[in-house]
DNA sequence: TTTAATATATGACTGTTGGTCAAATTTTGG
DNA sequence: CCAAAATTTGACCAACAGTCATATATTAAA
C-alpha cells in the first residue's frame, strides 16, 4: 500500500515541474512581466492547475527564494572543507558567495529582491522550516564564525549571530552593487573584483581578534 | 510676459501635489497594493491627468525616490557642519544616515527598493540631472572622504568613488536589516543600535589610515 | 468683447492579467 | 464494472494600468 506515498512523490514533482517552469519564465523576462498564462504554458499544464500547488504568484516567486536558498547551503557544504582551519573555512564561505553571486546571478538577484521585501518571511512554512532545520546557508554561516569565536580566531565582543547577519548583509549589499555597477555610471571602470576585495579589505581587521 | 514663467511653475506646482498624494497613498498602503485611482482621488484630479505628469505608475514611484534623496542630502547639509574636522563629519553622516532610516523609514525603504530594482536609473533624467549638479547624497559622501584621503586621515590606497560606494551598500544593507530585524526572528532580541555600533566598529578600523 | 487657437483636464472605455470555480477527467478502492 | 474521491481544466470574473475622444479653460489676436 505504497500509494499514498507515490502520490505524494508525484505531488512534489508536480511541484517541482511548476517551479522549474515558472524559473524559466521569470528569470526570462523578470518577475513583473511574466504572467501565469506563460508559466502554465511553460509547464505544460492550466493556470488553475498552479493554484492548486501554489496560492499566488508572490507564492510561487517564494518558493523560488527558497531554491536559492537551497542551492547557496549546497555550494556552501561542497565548497568549504569540515576539516580546514577555521579562518581558511570563513574565506571559501566569502568566494562561494561570489561564485554564486556570478554563476548563479538569477538566484542571486531573486534573493537579493526576497529579503528587500517588507513582509515576506513570515507565511513561509518551508523557510521557517529550513531555518529551524539550521538547513539554510546562514545557519551555516553562523556555525563556523561561532567556531572563529571559540578558537580565539574572531573577536569575541560581538556575538556570531550578529556578526552574521552584519557581514551577510554588508557582502550582499557589495556584491550586488558589483552586479548593478554598469548602473552607476561613474562605477563603470573599476573592476568587480576591485570592489569585492576592497570591501574584504576594510573589514577584514574589523573582524579578527587583535594582536 | 511672464506668463510662461507662470505655467512654467503651475505645473511643477501641480506635478508636486501630484507626488504629494501619490505619497501619502503608496506610503499608506503600499506601492504594490496601491491604485492609480486613488491617487488621483487624493490629489483632486482626474486619472488622465497624471498621465500628463508622469508616464506611468513606476514612473511616479522613481520621483518619489529621487525625492527621498533630496530629503537626505538636506540632511546631510543641514546636519554635516562644513568647517569640522574631517572624521568628525563623516561621524555626522553617519548619524544622519541613521536618522533618516529611522525618521523618514519610508524614504528610506523607497530608496532600498530602488536600487534593488534592475534597470532602474537609466530613464530618469531627474536623477541623472542630481548626479550630474553632485546634488545627490552621495556625491556629498564623496567629497568628504575625498577630503580625508586628502589630509592623510584616511587610507589611500582605495579611491574615494569607491570607499564611498562600499561604505554606502554596507551601511544601507545594516539600516535595512536593523529596520526589519523583526521579520529575523532570531534577531529579535539584539537592538537596532547593537546592530548599528558594531557595523561601525567591524569597518572603522578598516578605513583609518594605518598607525 | 468676441473668437479662434492652444493648452489642459476629464472619465468612460479597453486590454491585460491574477485569481476562481463548476464541470470534466482521471484515479482509486470496492 | 462502478461509484466515490482526487485531480485537472479553461471559461469566466473583477481589478486595474493606461488611452483617447471629448470637454473645459486659458491665451492671443481681431
């Protein structure tokens, strides 16, 4: 009597199929443009169908944040060796960031876009989900500064919750104004990487113990 | 014969009442939830007009924000005195900077969406014309740490242009967090000012000239 | 003052699109 | 094979951004 677990595979792939759909088209021609019609177009199903497993676009462009998520934790968990030495493990979090920021540049703009959105945290059971499953990447980000910390590595006045979401938001924020540079337009000629390693440069002192 | 001088300034009269209401309605309700009629039923218009004034709805979105940088340049002027030592000032725009994300938090919030948003600045004239006047805060940003570089108080080894950016993604990523730090549920227990001061200590060493 | 020309304002109208739901189709269990 | 349950469909609706022919107000000339 596997069938009620088939059933719910065959959901969750439905799922996924929208979603998969619904990347394409969004990521195509940008969140606001796209329409539902294409997306059921895209995944080869009616519109009514997508709001059966999604109960509005928001929704859908949610769950797409979560993906992300998702994909930036594993990039995290692949990229940064268990064993090395703390300090060692903090600098592959900070280049797996900027690969991400690079190679996955719509994922990178869709979370960019999540987390400038007032209210959008709360009625999303699979992130809160994933934050308490420390499944997320900034769980893991925590984690390892924690261990600076311990280790005498970090400086220990500030604690590495905070020290997180301080150098997330800080490293976001640059890396994002390294993807819209060509906006700025007196930004032009200096490099991406001028500004990301700059930017590690002047914080770099800031967050190791002294002496 | 001034009469074109008058028409001249009865329709930036007008187009000021215009984004007057669209203010007060967007900031009410949101930019997303709200509608084109009720901003012309705010401003005592028909919704024709506004279509004479502004070209669309994101269109009145972007001369709200280019309001808003007006509003912290004022700020900035009022607040930064000229004739100060240089670290003394740029301590002063900080501090306004704060203010401003904290007493105008719905210019601020316009300002965080606005440069979230893609292909934004192009096609508005008003704000290459503030760029351009270095009417723009950032322009005044720039100066100041250009005077420092200057007088030896701080590294030189970053150009001015690009300090300025970083510090100001920086800054901008730690208000916005700190002014929605309620949705980060596990951030709900550390102070705005906690956040805010310990930004401040992790960069201030990463900016002062060495020794 | 009258009038023609120009500038400005109006609101009914349209096309698009997010979201709904009764009906149709498929799947399940007896 | 059939009825009950689950799933899918697409015609339909309401809301809303944006348009434009018409109306009103203003100006400059006669």
């Amino acid at each position: 009597m596997g069938i009620i677990e088939r059933k719910e595979r065959e959901k969750e792939q439905r799922r996924n199929d929208i979603l998969d759909a619904a990347e394409k088209v969004f990521f195509k021609v940008g969140f606001e443009n796209a329409t539902m019609d294409e997306v059921a177009e895209m995944a080869e199903l009616s519109k009514g169908t997508l709001y059966l497993y999604f109960s509005s676009k928001e929704d859908l462009y949610y769950a797409i944040s979560i993906r992300a998520l998702q994909v930036l934790r594993q990039l995290f968990e692949k990229t940064v060796p268990a064993g090395a030495p703390v300090l060692d493990k903090i600098i592959a979090i900070g280049k797996a960031f900027v690969q991400f920021a690079r190679e996955k540049s719509d994922y990178f703009k869709t979370l960019v876009y999540f987390s400038s959105l007032p209210d959008c945290h709360e009625a999303i059971d699979r992130y809160e989900k994933l934050c308490e499953e420390k499944a997320d990447p900034m769980s893991f980000f925590i984690q390892v500064l924690q261990q600076g910390i311990d280790e005498g590595k970090l400086r220990s006045d500030i604690p590495a919750l905070q020290l997180a979401h301080i150098l997330w938001t800080q490293t976001t924020g640059i890396l994002n104004l390294a993807a819209t540079k060509n906006i700025h337009f007196d930004l032009k000629d200096c490099s991406e990487d001028d500004l990301i390693n700059n930017h590690i440069e002047i914080i770099k002192n800031g967050i190791l113990k002294k002496g």
